[in-house]
C-alpha cells in the first residue's frame, strides 16, 4: 500500500539553510494527487450541487432571491441571467468526497443535501463578513452590500443560515438529524471567530497574540472545512472515531487554507483575486503573516506597526512599504512554513481514518489544492 507523503517545516525562525517556504507543493510526493484532480472533483461538484442551490434559492421571497442570486453570480443586480462564478465549491467537494472515500458512490449521492447545506452556510457568512470588513469587491464583482445596502444583504444571509439547516433538517436520510445538529453547532462557532476577529480588528497591533489570531482563523475557516467532512462521513454511516477524524482533517486543512489565503491577501495578484493589491494591509486586517511579523522582534517589525498606526487613506507606495515590512519581518515565510506543518497534521488525521491513500484520493486532491493556489 502506498503510505502518505507530507513534507516537515521546521518551527517559525528555525528555517534550514537554504531552505524558503512557497505557497504551493507543500504536502506533494508519490502518492498526492496533482491540482489537475483537484480542479475536476471541484468542477463535478459544482455541477452537483449547483441545481440544489438554484432549488433553494428559487424558494426564497422575491428580494431575498434576488439578492441571494446575484451574490451566487446568477443574476446582475437589474435582475437580468448572468453567468457569474458561483465560488470554487471547495466546501461542498469535501463532503462529496468524504462520502464518497467512506461509503461509495452511493454515500455521495446521498450526501448532496448535506454538501448543499454546508455550501448555503458559507455563503451566509460570506455576505456577513462583507458587510462587516466593508468589503467592495467579490469574485471580481460589487459585494452584496454595496449594491442592495447593508440591511438587505445580512437579511439575504440571514436567509441562506436558515435555508441550509431547514433542507438539511428535512432530508429523509438516518444521518440527517445529526447532521444538521453538527452544522449548527458550526455556525455558532463560525460566529464565535467572526467575533473574535472584528474585536481584534479595534485592538492595537501589539496587543494581538498570534495564538489568539490562530484560535480565531480554526474558528473561522477551520470549522467549516472540518464540519463538511464530518457531514459526509455522517452520510457514509461511518462510526465516530473516523467522523471525528476527518472532522480534525478538515480544520488543519482549513488552517492551511487560511494561511495561504491571507498571503494571497497581501501578495495577491488582482487580475486573480479580484480584490486590489495589498487590500488586507490597506484595511489593516491583523492577519496571521502581519501578526507573526509584528512579533519578530524586528526592525521590520517596528516599521510594520508604525505604518499600521498610520491612517488608511495611503497611496500605493505606504502599502508597498507595508509589504516589504511584513516579508522582511518573516511574517510570509513563517506562513508558509506553518501551512506545511498544518497539512502534516491533517494528513496524519486523515490517515486515522482512512489508511488507503487510493480510497482517501479525492480528499488528498482537494487538501494539495487549498496550498496549490498562487498568489
């Protein structure tokens, strides 16, 4: 049988000789699938998942649907078609997969009420988030909020939460119940970290500790990863260690997610993200890189919380020294090197649970794919 490959990082500050951290490759070798798999197992299920969604939103009150359409890119904002990005459907492809790798093809078509449901959920949060970060732009289009107002897109949120634990509820299938109780409980924490995250954004740079900020990000990002592979182990019927397992799976995972996701919000092309260059530094956003760079005892790190003392309204050369500041300061490098450790972790979760690399080859596509992403 072919065993796991992960690669081990040394500690923030230990790097080897020679050795730089990247963003991409950071769990490959014999036996990890390349982001070629990944792109086709996220592509089948957002077919799948896609004429769930439609159903659920078309059973929405005139505005709301409308408001919710558009912000799944499947209306402009005069109500006309559209033929938008829906999101790359990570969420609901780690349900599908999970019970797929524990049940068979019958699991997943069982699970897609549940893979639905998990992909309403982050949709929820995706609109909050947008009101609450003032965020203008998403997937490379106007936010919600800015379009139809403040109170219209929390409500249209408001809508998805209740529309994803509504269908789940009603799903006929043994697992449903227990489903649906786990997704709650993930949106509670979901909440938590959102919480958690607006409260550090008042706090001064030097009074946010990196744990506190890793905390916040397995809250945030971690939760939902975890939950959704949970979700299709609960479909596959399978007993509770190997529910928990990929449950542990998807938030180290999830972690690794968020670290190469706030490099890509420093260092992100705009042509790729949609959003402008350097967007989480123009918003201050105490994001893992930032944080662990304020807390290098630097130079860098002294100039890096002098710029961030600074108003917001800076050009393009303030964000280019912030920038500069963050990668002198190591905070870059330490995120990568941490998204490869978090990867080791989730592989060794995931390996509990299902030993055979072959049969778990969906779940190692999609778990290579969130540190593949470029900037």
């Amino acid at each position: 049988m072919t065993e796991y490959v992960t690669r081990t990082r040394p500690r923030p500050g230990e790097a080897r000789e020679g050795e730089r951290g990247i963003p991409s490759q950071t769990c490959g070798g014999p036996g990890v699938p390349d982001g070629q798999e990944a792109a086709a197992i996220l592509e089948e299920a957002r077919g799948s998942v896609d004429p769930a969604l439609r159903a659920a939103l078309d059973s929405l009150p005139g505005s709301l649907r409308r408001i919710s359409r558009y912000h799944f890119g499947w209306e402009h904002a005069d109500g006309t078609p559209a033929a938008g990005n829906a999101g790359k459907a990570i969420r609901p492809a780690l349900v599908l997969a999970a019970a797929t790798a524990l049940g068979g093809p019958a699991a997943r078509t069982a699970a897609l009420p549940a893979a639905a449901a998990v992909e309403l959920i982050h949709n929820f949060t995706l609109l909050h988030d947008d009101v609450m970060d003032r965020d203008t732009t998403r997937r490379h289009r106007p936010t919600a909020w800015t379009v139809f107002g403040d109170a219209d897109a929390i409500l249209a949120g408001d809508a998805l939460q209740a529309l994803a634990l509504g269908k789940l509820a009603a799903d006929p299938h043994p697992a449903s119940a227990a489903a649906t109780a786990r997704l709650a409980a993930c949106v509670v924490e979901l909440c938590a970290g959102q919480r958690s995250d607006t409260a550090m954004e008042r706090r001064g740079p030097a009074e946010v500790t990196l744990d506190e900020v890793l905390a916040m990000a397995e809250a945030k990002t971690g939760a939902l990863l975890g939950c959704a592979c949970a979700l299709g182990a609960l479909y596959a019927g399978a007993p509770e260690e190997d529910v928990e397992a990929l449950d542990a799976f998807g938030r180290e995972a999830g972690l690794a997610f968020q670290l190469i996701d706030d490099v890509i919000g420093i260092w992100g092309d705009p042509r790729h993200t949609g959003k402008p260059a350097g967007a989480d530094l123009v918003a201050r956003k105490k994001s893992l890189p930032v944080v662990a760079a304020l807390g290098s005892g630097t130079p860098a790190a002294t100039e890096l919380a002098e710029l961030y003392a600074l108003p917001r309204e800076q050009g393009d050369d303030d964000v280019e020294r912030m920038t500069l500041a963050v990668e002198r300061a190591g905070g870059r490098e330490w995120a990568q090197e941490q998204a490869a450790d978090r990867m080791a972790r989730a592989m060794s979760e995931l390996a509990r649970a299902i030993p055979d690399p072959e049969a778990a080859g969906g779940l190692l596509s999609l778990a290579e794919f969130v540190t593949r992403r470029s900037t």
